[in-house]
C-alpha cells in the first residue's frame, strides 16, 4: 500500500532556530518528491521537487534531501521566521504522475 | 510559478442548495485538473481527476452526482456540490497539471474554496 508518513506531528521551535521535518515513503514506482508549506486557509505551495536521482535541492532557506535507498526525505529550515509558521506537507508521486500521495503533514509553529 | 485561481475564497449556503466552485489555470493551459478536500488538520483527500473534454475520474467512495465536475476548457474546470448538506462542509482544493516550464509533472494548486454548508 501507498504510504507517506511525516514526523513529527507538529513542532514549535523559536524564532531564528533551525528545524527538520521528516517524511518516510512506501510508494511505488517512485516518481518524485515534493514538499509543500500550506498557510492557514490557503492552498498548497510548491517548495521543493526531487526526481530519484536527486538527493538535495534548496529553496532559499529551505533545504529538502532524498534518500531513495532507504526511501527518507527530510526538510530542513534555516533561521526560522514567523512566517514560516504553516503545515509542510511531503508528497509522492507515483508513477505517471497522475497519483500524488500526501502525507499528513507537520504543523510548525514558530514563536517570537 | 504557475498561477491557478478559485472563486469564491469563501461560500456559506443552506441546505439543500448547490454551490458551484471554480478552478482557473491563469498563464498555462491545464490539461488536468484535480480536486481535492481537506478536513481540518487533515491532509489532503483527492475527489476526482478531470481532463480536458472528458469525464472526470472519481475516486472511491465520491458520490458523481454529487460533486459534478466540469472542465470545457484548457483553463477552467468547475466543481459543484448539488444538494448541499452541513457533512459537505469543508475545505476544497483545486490543482492543475499542464505544460509549463516543461516540468510536466508539475502541479499546481489553487487558494481553495471554504464551503460552509448551514
């Protein structure tokens, strides 16, 4: 079965901290990877995307890496804002990118 | 980046009415749209697959005559809810798939639509 998992649930870290999100997968074929930062009452936003022969990509202070052996992907944020308060979603896509798996994501809350 | 609109942000209807929900591809042409629902502080759920002049696909457990999907267009495709009960209520979420950049593969999603069904 299709699985994404994301931990932790959720996290608070303070402001200027750095922070990891993890995301284990089960899902095959593997397409790609995509991690996404959803605010309060809006859609989805596009963070980072990885095809299997990647294993790290950065978006400003966002860092995203891809082990497709053991089929772990972490999100790493550098010097966390208030604005980086949000949920980040990990999402699969399986083959023929017509399937995307989400994961439930993790609720991050940045503190002052 | 791609950008894909809905309209309305917001939407408060009684039941029994049915609300439309539209989706918009602004600088790309979707072949493939998507809609999804999100109850709070849940993930994602997809509803159905739609393609350009074709039936949409619904996922298991989605009522078709519910939730009719529409998408006439490259650029739009609508979603309404028919007989709208308070359960309908929630958070609905369209994305779009279309050749941009020339990352096929890539998605985009919509604001969302919050139903409110009284």
């Amino acid at each position: 079965k299709n699985q994404v998992e994301q931990s932790p649930q959720s996290l608070i870290i303070l402001e200027g901290k750095n922070c990891t999100l993890q995301c284990n997968y089960t899902v095959s074929p593997f397409s790609n990877l995509r991690w996404y930062k959803q605010d309060t009452g809006r859609g989805p936003v596009s963070l980072t995307i990885m095809t299997f022969s990647e294993n790290t990509k950065s978006n400003g202070r966002y860092t995203a890496t891809l082990d497709a052996d053991t089929k772990q992907s972490s999100l790493h944020i550098t010097a966390s804002q208030l604005s980086d308060s949000a949920s980040y979603i990990c999402v699969v896509s399986a083959g023929g990118y017509n399937k995307l798996i989400f994961g439930a994501g993790t609720r991050l809350a940045v503190h002052p | 980046g791609a950008v894909v609109s809905q309209h309305p942000s917001r939407v408060i209807c009684k039941s029994g009415t049915s609300v439309k929900i539209e989706c918009r591809s602004l600088d790309f042409q979707a072949t493939t749209m998507f809609w999804y629902r999100q109850f709070p502080k849940k993930s994602l759920m997809l509803m159905a697959t739609s393609n350009e002049g074709s039936k949409a696909t619904y996922e298991q457990g989605v009522e078709k005559d519910k939730f009719l999907i529409n998408h006439a267009s490259l650029t739009l495709s609508t979603l309404t809810v028919t007989s709208a009960h308070p359960e309908d209520s929630s958070f609905y979420i369209c994305s779009a798939r279309g050749s941009t950049s020339g990352r096929d593969y890539e998605q985009y999603f919509g604001p969302g639509t919050r139903l409110t069904v009284t």
